[in-house]
C-alpha cells in the first residue's frame, strides 16, 4: 500500500513544478515523505526553484510598531482573508503588537500572558476575539531588533491598514547620520528585503542544518556528473558559497539596480553621508510563511451534503 496519496502527489507538484509521474516516484522513493522526495527531486534538477515559502499559507495579519531605537513584528492569524478585513480583528493586531513593542523579550506565551490595553490579557482578549468573531485565531510569532544609536525602519507591503499588511519588514540602522541619510537608505532596504527574502543577515548567520541539505543535494548533484571526485567536491563547495551569497542579506544583490551587493549599497550610503552605517540587524515576516493550509473541494463538499 503507497505510503502517500493524490493529494500528496499534488502537494508535491505545486511546490516543485515536476511532472505527475516524476513526483509520484520521488514519493515512492522517499516512502511518503515529502521534503526527502523535493530533495531528491531537486539533486535531479527536476524541480523548480526553491520557492521559500512565498505563498501564503493562512490567512491574518502581520503588524509592525516603532518606538524609538526599537521596533517590534508580529503575525496574528485566521482561518480566511475576511476577518483581516474585520476593524474588530485589526484593532487586536495593532495593540498586540503595541504590547509587544513594550516587552524585553520575542517569547509568545509571555506576550499571550501580558496584559491588554482593554483589559484582560492577550490570551482572553484573543478568546473573546474567537468566541465574537466565530473564527479560529492564533498570535503566532514576534521579533523585535533595535539599535544603540541610529533608526528603526518599517515597512509594510500590500498593507491592509496602517502598519497592518502581509508582509511585514522592520530594517535597523546602527550610525550617527540624520534621520534624512537612515529613514530613505532604510525604506529602500526595507523593499530589497521584502522583495528578495533573504535567511539571514551574514552567511555565518545562516541555519548550518539548511546548509547541510544544501550540501547534500549539491552532493548528489556532483556525483551524477561522473567527474573526479575532488571536482565534485569543488562543485559542492561552489554551490554552498553561491547559495550562502544569494540568501544572506548583506551579499544579496540589490534589487533595485540587479548588480550591487546590499553591503555595498550601506557603505556608500555611509560614505555620502559621512558617517559609518551599519545595517546591524532585521526583520521579515510574511504571512502564512510555513504553514501548510489546508485546501477544501468545494464541489466535492456540496455533492457528500447533498448526498449524505
């Protein structure tokens, strides 16, 4: 009996663009399992591009909240779009994420157990919101940076409200430059990295188990090659660097002008203004990113009620 489904084996196609029969062997050789069975596909060049968790796979709201040398992100969200149209909804994004731009720490049980502007805690505000509402909700996540000395600068793409959107993006500054040098430099970032989606800050910063995955299907990649193994090694040692420059912020290439590296925008941002600029830090939530929805058949539902 396969260890998979045809909702797997359509799952699979969706996130790699391979075709049906070579989805369904990737999953018969991975015994079901669905990220083996992209690796696998991927080292045969049978899959598309990564796609990073760039649709959205639920629905709600990310906001966003600046206060001085410190900014603060959070995703809230919902079973469907319409309730991140909802005032009620918007209103508890929007003081959940002030409450949380007034805590020393990103842990989200604490920021459920702080006390709500209207009373209450986050938690019981957020029962109540389900119980009026009639939706299922969750507050997710929250990641704040901050600076010493310089600017937070947020950003909110395809926003819903003030600082209310799916993609929220907050970029920290470290320098003594004016607000007029940081606020621009910041705003232009802020779309780069919308844009782009980088993993991390440096290539050091980056997740050492997804570069050992990276490595691995650069492995197998190589060995299908039938060079020399010390060529393959070379290869693999390629493709982690050329990985590492493309998902680490500061090497990315900017967006803006497709050629210049993100360090480099900084530091003749710097220079003009005569003073250092450090991009020390930033955040990038995306709603849904990472969560697998569930998709429904409508037409399938009505025909089972009518039928049942």
């Amino acid at each position: 009996m396969a260890a998979f489904s045809a909702s797997d084996v359509k799952a699979l196609r969706e996130k790699t663009g391979a075709g049906m029969m070579d989805a369904k062997k990737a999953l018969e050789a991975a015994d079901g399992d669905i990220e083996a069975a992209i690796d696998a596909l991927r080292a045969k060049g049978l899959a598309t591009a990564q796609k990073k968790s760039s649709r959205t796979a639920a629905e709600g709201l990310v906001g966003v909240a600046v206060e001085g040398t410190k900014g603060v992100a959070v995703e809230v969200n919902s079973e469907t779009d319409f309730v991140a149209k909802n005032e009620k909804f918007q209103d508890f994004v929007r003081k959940t994420t002030d409450v949380a731009l007034g805590m020393d720490t990103d842990d989200v049980e604490t920021l459920k157990s702080a006390s709500y502007p209207d009373g209450g805690t986050v938690a019981e505000k957020l029962t109540d919101n389900v119980a009026t509402i009639g939706e299922n909700q969750q507050v997710r996540r929250m990641k704040s940076v901050s600076v010493s000395n310089g600017l937070i600068v947020p950003y909110m793409h395809n926003a819903q409200a003030p600082n209310l959107g799916k993609i929220g993006v907050l970029v920290a500054l470290e320098s003594e430059a004016g607000t007029d040098v940081l606020e621009p430099l910041g705003k232009q970032l802020a779309m780069h990295i919308a844009a782009a989606f980088p993993l991390a800050l440096t290539a050091e910063d980056l997740d050492p188990e997804v570069i050992e995955r990276e490595r691995k299907i650069a492995a197998e990649k190589a060995a299908e090659s039938g060079k020399p193994e010390n060529v393959q090694e070379k290869m693999v040692d390629g493709a982690i660097k050329k990985y590492a420059k493309e998902n680490a912020l500061l090497s990315q290439v900017y967006v803006i002008d497709n050629k210049t590296a993100i360090a480099d925008v900084v530091a003749a941002a710097g220079k003009e203004a005569g003073k250092e600029i450090v991009l020390k830090d930033y955040v990038r939530f995306q709603l849904g990113e990472g969560i697998e929805k569930e998709e429904s058949d409508f037409a399938a539902e009505v025909a089972a009620a009518v039928g049942g």
